[in-house]
C-alpha cells in the first residue's frame, strides 16, 4: 500500500540519499520524521542508524541554529536512545533562543506526517513563543508548540533532571511566578469556555 504523505519526491529523494552515500545531506529541507517513517515501513535499517548517527554532528554550516536543533532533538526522541536524546542536553546546554520567526502549532502540523501532539492544543496559547535569549533545554523556555510535541515522559524526565542539576538555588518571586500562571490559564482556558 502507498502512503503519498510518505512516499513522495521530497522524502524518497532523501531516503535514496541516505541509502547510497550513508550521509544526511540536509536535516531542514525534507521532513525528516516521513523519512524514518519511511525507512521503518521498508525495514531500511541502515537509513535509521544513518540519520541517528549523524544527528548530533549535523550543522547548518554555521554555529548551531536551534530552530533546526529542536527539530534534530525530536527527532532524537522518535530514536529511543537515551544517550542520543540526553547527549543535546548535554553538548547544547548553554545555547540560547534567538529571535526566529513565530513557532506556532500550526506550522508543527504541516511540518511532519508522523508527530503527535501530545495534549489538546489551547488556541489561546499557540502566539506564545520562544523566550528569546532564555536556554533552549529549559521547558518553561519552549513556545507552546514546542511543549505539544514533546512526550510527557521526556518532559517530565528534562524537568526532574534539570532540578537535580541545579546546585544553586534560583531567587524566586511567587507573585511574578502566580501572575504569569494565572495569565496563561486564562489564555488556555478560554478555548474551552
């Protein structure tokens, strides 16, 4: 059975690359996740070691542009390689967000055939971007398209670790920190009023 969604231009052209040369030519130009999808349906197993082995290394021939990193980071989740999903957290741990355009759920949908969104989406929430200038690994950092995408279990697992890793206490304002609380609730909340 064909699955034009998988089994296009686009994602056969890459898959075919991979085959023959054992490289990732470009991580950002094709969805990634259809050619894995793809490489699992045809049983390609050396596609999949292919891109998971390349995965860390890849670059846009320049410094490291998170757009592009949180991509390679969820595609390291679809791996199930705690190595290969921590090893980001642990090589990129100091890059912050830069300004990028709008992350909104809306391009995520289009973005790839295979990832699911983990919670019902509030379309109160989907303006709510990246935190520019903020670390990448830190969750309350992510836009809110972001946290859709991302299994429960790999954020509860990156929160709990970055609290066991903190050694230093932050200051805390519990005002500031209910404000923004009840200002995102509302937002979330009014979908479903």
């Amino acid at each position: 059975m064909t699955d034009d969604k998988l089994e296009n231009a686009s994602v056969l052209g890459i898959l075919l690359d991979i085959m023959y040369t054992l490289e990732i030519s470009d991580v950002a130009s094709v969805d990634m996740f259809a050619v894995l999808d793809l490489a699992d349906k045809w049983d390609f197993d050396h596609v999949r070691h292919t891109v998971y082995r390349d995965l860390p290394n890849y670059r846009d021939g320049h410094r490291e542009n998170n757009k592009h990193l949180f991509r390679r980071f969820h595609l390291s989740i679809k791996s199930k390689d705690p190595s290969l999903i921590a090893g980001f957290t642990r090589r990129e741990h100091n890059l912050k967000w830069r300004k990028l355009e709008k992350s909104a759920i809306w391009r995520f949908r289009r973005d790839s055939v295979s990832r699911p969104l983990y919670d019902e989406e509030a379309p109160g929430l989907l303006n709510e971007d990246r935190i520019e200038g903020a670390r990448s690994f830190d969750v309350g950092t992510w836009s809110y398209g972001d946290l859709l995408l991302t299994p429960p279990t790999v954020l509860w697992a990156l929160l709990r670790a970055t609290q066991i890793g903190t050694t230093t206490p932050a200051k805390i304002d519990p005002g500031k920190i209910a404000d923004e609380f009840e200002r995102l609730l509302t937002l979330a909340c009014e979908c479903f009023q």
